[in-house]
C-alpha cells in the first residue's frame, strides 16, 4: 500500500506504518524497492521489485550499465554515488525524465 500518490517507475522506502511504502526523503535514503504501478490516492495497492528486470525513470542522466541509487525526494534514479546505496544496474543509458531497463537489487542493500 503506498502512503502518498506517486507514479511509477520509481524507488519506494519503507513506511512507519506497517505493509505500507512512501516516496524516499533524501538521496541517502534506503529503497526497499521499484514501484511497477502508478499509485493515485494515497492507500492504493502497488506493486513493488526487490530484485529483477523492472523499469526506472532517470532523474539525472545515466550511462549504460552505471550502478543507480535513488536521485531525491522523486524517486528517480541517478549514478551512484560514494554516499548512496547500490540499489542496481542500469541496462540502458539515458538522460533524466526517460524511462529504462534496470537490474534491480535491493536484497544486497544492508539495512541500518
């Protein structure tokens, strides 16, 4: 369930409220995942990839087979950076606002 409206293609965090996602605060924020789905009121089912082939929009532009971490409080993905975490793979090279292929993995993310 997701705790605010976002749209998809996005980098989720855990939520205080149990079984429940939100959009992230800060790039150093831990993703638990992709949203698959566009989510328009705050309560709707989402579908969320902790690892796998999903999709990801770019928040900054991306080289091909870069590690990605989350971009901001948007969601998005951008190169990772000394003080992210490594939350996957991009498959496909592109600039920010574009949609594309990554390797998701946040099952090696060590929680705090």
């Amino acid at each position: 369930m997701a705790a605010i409206a976002t749209g998809k293609s996005r980098f989720v965090m855990g939520d205080a409220t149990a079984d429940t996602v939100k959009a992230p605060t800060a790039a150093t924020d831990v993703p638990i995942g992709v949203r698959e789905n566009a989510c328009v009121t705050a309560g709707d089912s989402v579908d969320v990839v902790l690892f796998g082939l999903t999709h990801i929009t770019l928040g900054a532009t991306v080289a091909q087979w870069a590690h990605i971490q989350i971009n901001g409080t948007d969601g998005k993905a951008k190169t990772l950076a000394a003080t992210g975490y490594d939350a996957g793979v991009c498959h496909e090279g592109g600039d920010t606002g574009e949609i594309v292929k990554c390797f998701i993995d946040i099952i090696g993310i060590p929680m705090a």
